[in-house]
C-alpha cells in the first residue's frame, strides 16, 4: 500500500512531531483541531486542517465519528493516533480498518487484550515472560484472593484489573490488613474503571521502570531498540527518560529485549510497541504491562539508535517490512528526555494555566527540542500541561546529562509556571550522574529539588539599575545631595509581595549599595533582552522579559517578576493608604512635616530607616495631614500608617 496522506487525530507536541516525518517523506498531512487549538503549531504545520468541534476533548479529540467524516473527506490513507486521545482505543483501531483507513498502529484485537491488565498477564506469563509472583485469575472471592495472598507472601499490592497510573493500587504489609484492602481497592477499581476486578502481586519497595521498544511488521518480523529507564516519575507520571537504561549488563538487555519479542509475538503485534517492566535490585524484571502505542519518550530510542520511529510506523502501516533486522540495529552513546510543564512544583506541582510570554529554546550540538507551542501561545486547562520535550545526546550518559543541565539553564520561559527549575535540579543531582535510579527518585530527593530558591538581591539590583539607566523610574528621588554623592532610592516588590528597597550610592563607574553589612560594587551594562550586572567585579547576565506587570528576570531558579513600589500618582483608596504605610519593619527617622499643614501631591511627609537606608514617604495626594503618630526614633511595624493625611476638598 501506498501511504500519500496521512490524518494526525491528535495535537500538541506530538501532531508536530509526525508531521515533520511526513513532511520529510513527502507523505501530505491533515491536522485536526478544536476551537481552542485554531492558530496551533500542528495546525500550521500541516498541509490541510479541519475542525472537530469545541476545545473539550470529548467533543473534538475523541470524536471518533467526526474524525472519519473528515478523513474520508480529505481523501486520507492512513491515521496516526499519536498518544493518549484514541490511541490505545481498540473500537477506533477497528472502525478505522472498517472504512478502508490505515490505523497507524496494531491491530485491534492487540490493543483490547493489552487493556486488561490481568488478561495481559495471563499471555505474558504463557509466553514465557518473567512474571512476579502473582494472580491474576477470575475468581475473585475474597477466599480464594486470601489463600493467594498467602502464596505470594507479604508485603504485596492488590491492582485494578482493568486499572491504570497506580489508582486502585494498595499496598498490603500484612495478612491482616488484607480483608480491608480488597474492599477499599474494589471500591476503587468501580469508580475509576468501572470493573472490579483485582489481582495481587508480590511487592517491590524500590524497583526501576525499565521499557523496551519493539517494533513488529506484517512478514512475521519482531525486533526490539534498545531499553530506557524512566524510574523518575511524580504519581505514575514520567518525568526523566533515559536510553539506554544505564548499568543493565549486555546479557540482561538481550534477555529483556528478547522477552519483549516474545511478547509481541504472544499477541501477534504490528507497528511500534512498548514492553514495561519492574527491575530489581538483584537485576532481576518481571513484566508490568505493554502500551500499544508509541510513547512519549520515543525520542531517547530515536537518538540512540539512529532511527525515526515515526518513518519506522509509517512502513509497516504501508505493509513493508521493517526497515532493519536486530543484527543491524547498532545502539550508539546516551539520550536523557525531560518533559516540562506548566505547572508548579512549590505549589504541590498544580497545573499552570497562562501565556508563553517569552519563549525560547536552547541551541546546539546534541540537544532536540520537541514541542508543539510557539510563544505567545496558551496553555490552558483542556488538555495535558507539558509544554515541550528537551532531549540531550552525548557520547556517554555524563555528556548527555552535562547537556541536559545546560539546554535547561539556556531555556528561557515567562508568563507561566513551569517545572523547567525543578528539572534542572533533578538533572544536575549528584544521584542523578550516579544513576541511582528508582520509583522513589523524587520523594528520596525532595528537599533538594523543591528547597526555595536563591537569592534575588543581585537581579533586584539590576531591575533597580535598569530602571534608571531608562529614565523610567517614576518618582524616586534621584537628587544631587550638597557634598554628598548622588543617590537613588527605589522599592521594588515581586511577584511574591516581597520587597527589596534599595539604596544606591554613585561611584566610579556605576553604584555601590549596603548588602548584610558589606558594601556592594554594581555596574549595569547594557545588552538587549538581558539584565547584565557587574557585582563586585563578576559578571553577571540573565534573561529577562519587560511588559505592563513589570520585568521579570529569567533566574536559574525560575522566573521572578519585579515591579516598582511607587507612591505617586495612585488612584484607589486602598493605594493611597498604602502608600503612607511603612513599607517594612524599621525606624522613624524624622516627621518632615506637622499636623495641620497643608501638602502637595508628592511632597515628602516623613523618612523612615529600614535595613540601613532611608525611605521618604511622600503625599500620594494634595491634602491636610491630620495626625503624625510616631516621634522620631520610634520603631514602626511593616504596614503601620506613618501619617494620617485629608484630601483636599
Ligand atoms: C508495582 C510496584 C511495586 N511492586 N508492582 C505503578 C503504576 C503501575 N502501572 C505499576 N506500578 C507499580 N507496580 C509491584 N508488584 C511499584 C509500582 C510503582 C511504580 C512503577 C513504575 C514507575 C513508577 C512507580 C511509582 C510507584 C509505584
């Protein structure tokens, strides 16, 4: 068969991805897209596109009668499900054979017996996949699960039958607690699957999640790509990937890779195929489960081995054989994948929402990027948070890694939170270079990789600097003081509410200002779209995006936007009190003014000291002052109203 169009039933970074490999075989592409997805990256890509209907997916993505419709329609030969959406639907595998339409993927009697986890086992086990100790059968009395339970042993997990991404799951320690377990684990299995069907297994405390890529075609040919770990996971949701799974002796990967074409075989597979498996700390692995799609992480296969898995799908949909033998598949140095999300890892990892603000991706020898957003794009609630894959290639696994923790630190995101620090951290983890790679990676590590971040001083100082090199830095006092170097005052917030009043004193050849007793040397230095300071002789550089809301700098910790604190020309009430309120915890240093005089807008009321500089507090109106609470030398809490001033009528 010859393939010459091919429909795209999904979006994102994904529908970009199989465009691309179209493109380069001169395969035409149809790009599929809900209301929110109109101006997508996929939708441009491709050479036509339809609307499915409203941004939800079931209404769009999953309309499996509307994505017909418009295949027939566009004349396609073939559709490529990518992942999640309708990609492991076996009803849509088969309606799409039914109207004469390639499924870029196996076939769906395949997919409908990998669905079932336990019915999945039962084949593996017969295929002679090694399986923990386990049950996985059709009697479900509670008898029968007990005498089980005592056969595997203790602790061990009950799972959903039907289950998926750890829900349902319980882990039992003891014979006791097992009567409970079912009953909590049916309840749950119901609601989510709606299936109650249980099985137990022996459990492991901290195993790795090792997959093997297969690949198989329609002349009896199964083969497997090399392996990766992605033991790096926060709730069932992989975070780290890495081809291949480091420190597997040759033997074992054979033998893996070997179980896995059994697998395939067991099933009579077709196209590209993931077996998942839990490793040991003995080496040993037992089988888990088989997605029968290609995965996210397919990327770490593609740069180890040299292949485009997508061109690999392609050929076997068109029924040709594939394009290399196990022999001929050569597995050459070391990928790492990490998936970034908008999202916040402070905030218990909540999906973020918002606007790509700023974004742009690293460059260089060794580093992919696969993602389907441009900036300026949203990311909104419809549909998964990941904003892109970045992928490192390397000679060996440290080379990969040193990449990955550069590309990361060349990344520059703003408008949204994303989890780009927390990877950065992960990646740049002694444990990480030492491989120490299990489920538990994240949990065992988490007060490294979620510790707040660094210190904003220095790229408060050059928000301040910048501010007055563009003459934009509203009414602070920027006076000539008699035999007295000039100064500038500013108070900046950010984004947090946390304030940074600053005090910056005129030397040589830029400022010096009082940080924890020391002096500070500070010079900017222009440069556009970046904030560049020369601290104490170290040059210092970093991103930074400008808009309405303020700048907002491009820390190795994440983005931190900062705004000027300004007391003049300020509408609301709430402003105007705040505005004759101490900015911070310090000292009055002197009432400028009495009660019962009358002030301008913008004249200074009243100085206060806090951490070693002044601050002048000004009318944010024309008005009467009407009380002066404090004497001088008083201590005043953050917040405390320092003058009390009536509008002039
Ligand atoms: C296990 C296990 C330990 N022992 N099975 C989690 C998702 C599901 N598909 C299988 N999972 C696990 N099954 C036994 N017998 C530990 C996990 C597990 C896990 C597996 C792979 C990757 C990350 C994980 C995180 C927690 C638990």
């Amino acid at each position: 068969m010859n393939i010459k169009k091919v429909l795209i039933a999904n979006r994102g970074e994904i529908a970009c991805r199989v465009i691309d490999t179209c493109r380069r075989l001169g395969i035409a592409t149809v790009a599929v897209y809900s209301d929110a997805d109109r101006h997508a990256r996929h939708v441009a890509l491709a050479d036509e596109a339809f609307r499915l209907g409203p941004a939800e997916a079931r209404l769009s993505y999953l309309d499996t009668e509307r994505l017909l419709t418009v295949a027939k329609a566009s004349g396609t030969d073939a559709i490529h499900p990518g992942y999640g959406f309708l990609s492991e639907n076996p009803d849509f595998a088969q309606a799409c054979a039914d109207a004469g339409i390639a499924f870029i993927g196996p076939r769906a009697d395949a997919i409908a017996k990998m669905g079932s986890k336990s019915a999945a086992k039962a084949i593996m086990a017969k295929a002679g996949v090694p399986m923990l100790p386990g049950y996985h059968g059709d009697d479900q009395s509670d008898q029968r699960l007990t005498e089980e339970a005592n056969k595997i042993g203790y602790p061990l997990l009950v799972k959903a039958a039907f289950g998926g991404g750890g829900k349902g799951m319980r882990i039992v320690e003891k014979a006791e607690q097992l009567g409970a377990a079912l009953a909590t684990a049916r309840r749950e299995a119901q609601s989510a699957f709606g299936n109650d069907q249980l099985l137990l297994e022996r459990y492991l405390t901290a195993p790795r999640h090792v997959e093997v890529q297969v690949f198989a075609d329609d002349h009896g040919n199964v083969v497997y790509l090399s392996d990766r770990d992605c033991s790096i996971q926060r709730r069932h949701q992989k975070v780290v990937e890495e081809a291949p799974a480091p420190g597997l002796s040759d033997a074992l990967r054979a033998e893996m890779g070997e179980a896995s074409v059994k697998a395939a075989q067991a099933i009579n597979y077709l196209g590209a195929g993931t077996v998942e498996y839990l490793l040991d700390e003995q080496g040993r692995f037992y089988f888990m489960e088989m997605n029968t799609r290609l995965q996210v992480e397919h990327p770490v296969t593609e740069l180890v081995t040299g292949q485009d898995l997508v061109a690999w799908q392609l050929a076997v949909a068109a029924g040709e054989p594939l394009p290399l033998s196990q022999e001929q598949i050569k597995v050459q140095g070391h990928a790492v994948e990490v998936r970034l999300y908008a999202e916040d890892p402070q905030r218990d990892f909540l999906p973020a929402t918002g606007t790509l603000a700023r974004l742009r991706w690293p460059e260089g020898d060794g580093v992919r990027v696969d993602t389907g957003v441009i900036e300026g794009d949203a990311i909104t609630a419809y549909y998964d948070p990941m904003i892109a894959k970045l992928i490192s290639f390397g000679d060996d696994r440290l080379m990969a890694i040193r990449r990955m923790v550069q590309a990361l630190g060349q990344c520059e995101l703003a408008g949204i939170t994303t989890n780009l620090p927390f990877l950065h951290r992960i990646t740049d983890h002694p444990a990480f270079a030492a491989a120490d790679l299990h489920t538990g990676f994240i949990e065992q590590h988490s007060d490294a990789l979620l510790a707040p971040s660094q210190d904003a001083w220095p790229a408060a100082w050059a928000v301040a600097l910048a501010l007055l090199q563009q003459g934009d830095s509203g009414d602070v006092p920027l006076g000539w003081r008699l035999n007295a170097p000039a100064r500038a005052q500013l108070l900046l917030e950010d984004e947090h509410g946390e304030r940074y009043p600053i005090l910056l004193t005129a030397a040589d050849h830029g400022w010096t200002t009082e940080h924890n007793g020391d002096t500070v040397q500070l010079a900017q230095v222009p440069c556009r779209n970046r904030l560049r300071l020369e601290l104490n002789g170290h040059l210092k550089s970093w991103p930074c995006h400008r808009d309405e809301q303020g700048i907002t700098v491009l820390l190795p910790g994440g983005p931190l936007r900062f705004a000027q604190v300004t007391h003049q020309g300020e509408q609301s009430q709430g402003d105007a009190d705040k505005a004759l309120q101490a900015p911070m915890n310090g000292t009055l240093v002197a009432n400028l003014v009495n009660v019962g005089d009358a002030v301008s807008a913008g004249q200074a009321l009243v100085v206060m000291e806090a951490m070693k500089m002044e601050y002048t507090i000004s009318a944010p109106f024309a008005g009467t002052v009407t009380a002066l609470p404090f004497a001088e030398g008083a201590q005043v809490a953050d917040g405390t109203a320092l003058v009390a001033l009536e509008a002039e009528a």
